[in-house]
C-alpha cells in the first residue's frame, strides 16, 4: 500500500490473509494467460498453469517482483 507520510509517499508493505493471497494468485494467473499467445483461453490457461508449477511463467515472476518490492520496503513496515 502506498502511505503518504511527510510530504513523500512510500510503499508500506502489508501482510495479506489467506483468502485474499489465493485470490490475488488467480488475479496473475489470469492475467498472465490473457496476455500468452495461443488459441483459446483454455490452452493459454493450463500453459500458464503448468509453468507456475514448473516455477517460471508470468505469475510466478509477479509474486517474486511484489515479494522482492516488499522486502526492499520493509524499513517502512512501521508506517501501517
């Protein structure tokens, strides 16, 4: 999240529950496969999802980018 405090705003890393975490992993996953080429959404989806198994793909490289922002923010973790 992004909290304005003296007149600059950081990003404020927050710990997200677990409903909210599996429904944000089916937010990438599908944004991952709208953007693969492909015939149909059906074959674009289980090609993404066998990637995020494999450990590469869109999605998995999301959740390491917002990780990796999380852990370089965590000095402002107090600003919750």
């Amino acid at each position: 999240k992004a909290r304005r405090v003296g007149g600059s705003t950081h990003q404020v890393p927050i710990e997200i529950g677990s409903t909210q975490g599996k429904a944000l992993a089916i937010r990438w996953l599908l944004g991952a496969s709208r953007k693969r080429p492909g015939r149909n959404m059906a074959f674009k989806l289980s090609s993404e999802l066998v990637d995020a198994a494999r450990g590469s793909g869109d999605a998995i490289r999301k959740k390491e980018e917002t990780h990796r922002m999380a852990e370089a923010n965590r000095a402002f973790a107090h600003f919750r």
